[in-house]
C-alpha cells in the first residue's frame, strides 16, 4: 500500500545525479481511481505542493480529456529549469529532465506515469 510511510521505498535512482524517480512498481501499486478528481486528490494529499496541474489535454479518440500533471523530485532544479524556459524559451543541464516526473490522469481515473 503507498502512503507516506512506504513512498521512498518506490523510489529509484536515475540519470547521471543518482536523482529519484518513482518506479513502475509505484504505479503497479496505485488505488484504482474512478474519476480524475479523485485521483489528483490522492496524489496531491501524498505529494503536497510538489504536485502540479501543467494542463489539460484532448485524448487521441477526441472524445475524452486527460490532465497532465508533474510530481517535482528536486524543487531547485525544476525551479531553475522552469526560470530558464520563461526567460528563455528552453532549459538544459544537468538534472533537468529529471527534476519531475509527469502523470497523465484521465477523466475515468486512470493513472498513466512517465518511466
């Protein structure tokens, strides 16, 4: 079960810096949602205020929407890396690309991470 006592044990390390990432077996181990609501309230409760809404977007069938949102693993560099892209116009370096980790809900629930 995750929760706030188990979470760093779904973490591994990625990338050059070592930086944590969440595993597949996180997402093998979510609750089954059964709205976006639903689903982004559990994320956030677990996750605080580095869970954050980015946008959202019309799914491949047209027919239905999904969210789009970014659990921030290391708040300075996605800080920075967020600084860098508003003054200009893109990020690089070190650790940027692993600073979040992305999460699609969709509207009946379903949680899709990017590995």
């Amino acid at each position: 079960m995750i929760n706030a006592e188990t979470l760093e044990s779904y973490y591994e390390k990625k990338g050059r810096l070592q930086q944590n990432f969440l595993s597949k077996q996180f997402q093998a181990d979510l609750p089954q949602f059964s709205t976006h609501e639903e689903a982004a309230g559990w994320f956030k409760e677990l996750f605080g205020d580095d869970f954050i809404f980015v946008e959202k977007m019309k799914a491949a069938n047209e027919a239905e929407f999904y969210y789009l949102y970014d659990i921030i693993h290391d708040r300075e560099r996605w800080e920075r890396r967020e600084r860098d892209i508003r003054e200009k116009g893109f990020a690089n370096g070190l650790g940027m690309l692993l600073c979040a980790q992305r999460v699609d809900i969709y509207e009946d629930g379903a949680v899709e991470l990017a590995f």
